[in-house]
C-alpha cells in the first residue's frame, strides 16, 4: 500500500530495504514474557527459561513474530494474529506471550498482566517506512519527528501533555464545570433573599414616642399665627357690648 499511494507512513519491527521507500530508525522496544495474575508462574520470585518452556504461549502466526529466540523451542497453546486478542487471551486464559512492554503497561481490560523476570529477549528495534516520492515530504519529516518523539517517551514512561506540570507546592486548583443551560422558556428562580422578606416584629408600627403624640408646640416655637376675623362676621364672636346692646332674649311673661 506504500508503493500505490495509499499509505504515507508504515510503523514496523521489520523493514526491507528497497530503493522506492525511506526507512528510518525511530528507536528500540523492550519485550517481556507476560503472564496473567493467575498463573502458577505469576508468583514466582525468580522463574528461569526452563519453567516457562513447561507452560504453553499464545503466539502470533509464522508470518508475524514475537521475537521469541528461535533455538528455544515452546509449546503453542493459542495462535492470535492480532495483538489485542494475544494480550486478553494471556491475561484470562491462562497462556504465556511475549509482548511489548508499553503494550503490556498500557493495558486496562479484564483481568491483569504480569511480566516474568526473565530477561530472554533482547530490545528490538521499530522502523518508521514512507514512500520516497512522497507528494508533502515535509509533513512526512514533521510527522516522522513527531513519532519518534512519543517512541523516546514511551521508553521513559512518561506522557507529553499540553500544559506544563505545576510548580511544587502550588495549590491544584480543580477543573471548571460548564454552567447547565437552562431552557430559554423557563422562568428564572427568585432568589430568596429577593421573595417578600418579612417585615421584622420590631419594624410593624413601631410605637411613636410619646413626645410626638399631639403635642402642642410651644409658642415660642410655633411659625404660625391665627389671622384676625373681620368684627360683625358669621363666625366673629359675640362680645359683651352687643349684649348690653339689648340682645339678650326678652321674657314675655
């Protein structure tokens, strides 16, 4: 697919040579015998090459290698060719294999792997393959320089992140929720400090204090003064002289 154009770049173990393609080296894997939490050898403290030749190993099929060295014979007990399916397979089913360790370390399905200590393969290297006559050769470079970056930190252990790890001792400050969108038809909620606060005992008709009550002003202190009423109105009042003026009612008897 390489040659037709229908890949841009291949990732390998294993790569030829051939005058039409580009092959660059993006580092070295280490690979491990794994073996399920529940296997006998899973426990032991310092297996050795002959205890693992008496357990059976799921392998991938002879077009494709594990790297297991050839002049040790195994005995096959499952035959995957993908890699997924080896590794669930050696985590459940009770079968040795030989896996990559950032494969293995990764790994978050059902049940758990465990890797023997038992250093019988050697660190194999991965080879990135592009066509030659690529059509964007610098995005294949920029592309090519970005993989074997994540190689050298997949070697260490470590993860390439965005932003940059916080200072020592500063506070981790937790991330921001989005706010819930409330439907446009829904009326807002009153707060309740905003919903007809009751008026306090000591607020309802507070008593007046007795000084206020009606209390005539004293004249010295009043700006106001009665206006005179005219002599001989309605509402003049009568005087002694119009008395003595003969108003007093007459009795008749």
């Amino acid at each position: 697919m390489l040659l037709d154009g229908g890949l841009d770049i291949a990732i390998s173990d294993a790569a030829a040579s051939r005058p039409e393609l580009v092959v660059t080296k993006l580092g070295e894997l280490g690979w491990s015998v794994y073996a399920g939490d529940t296997h006998p050898l899973a426990s032991r403290v310092d297996p050795t090459i002959d205890d693992l030749l008496q357990h059976p190993f799921v392998a991938p099929p002879e077009h494709l290698a594990d790297h297991w060295p050839p002049h040790l014979h195994r005995r096959i007990g499952m035959v995957c060719e993908q890699l997924h399916v080896g590794v669930q397979a050696c985590a459940l089913d009770g079968v040795l294999a030989v896996l990559p360790d950032v494969v293995a370390r990764e790994y978050t399905g059902q049940g758990t792997l465990v890797r023997l200590p038992v250093e019988v393969i050697a660190p194999q290297p991965l080879y990135a393959v592009s066509r030659r006559a690529a059509a964007e050769p610098k995005r294949i470079d920029l592309v090519l320089k970005a993989i074997a970056a994540t190689v050298e930190d997949v070697k260490r252990g470590t993860v390439r992140a965005t932003l940059p790890p916080p200072s020592h001792g500063s506070p981790t400050i937790p991330a921001a929720r989005p706010p819930s969108m409330a439907p446009a038809s829904r009326a807002t909620p009153i707060p309740a400090a905003s919903r007809s606060t009751p008026i306090p005992a000591a607020s309802r008709s507070s008593s007046i204090p007795a000084a206020s009550r009606g209390t005539p002003m004293p004249p010295s202190h009043s700006t106001l003064r009665p206006q005179p009423i005219p002599e001989g109105s309605l509402a003049a009042p009568r005087t002694p002289r119009d008395l003595a003026a003969g108003d007093l009612p007459r009795d008749d008897g």
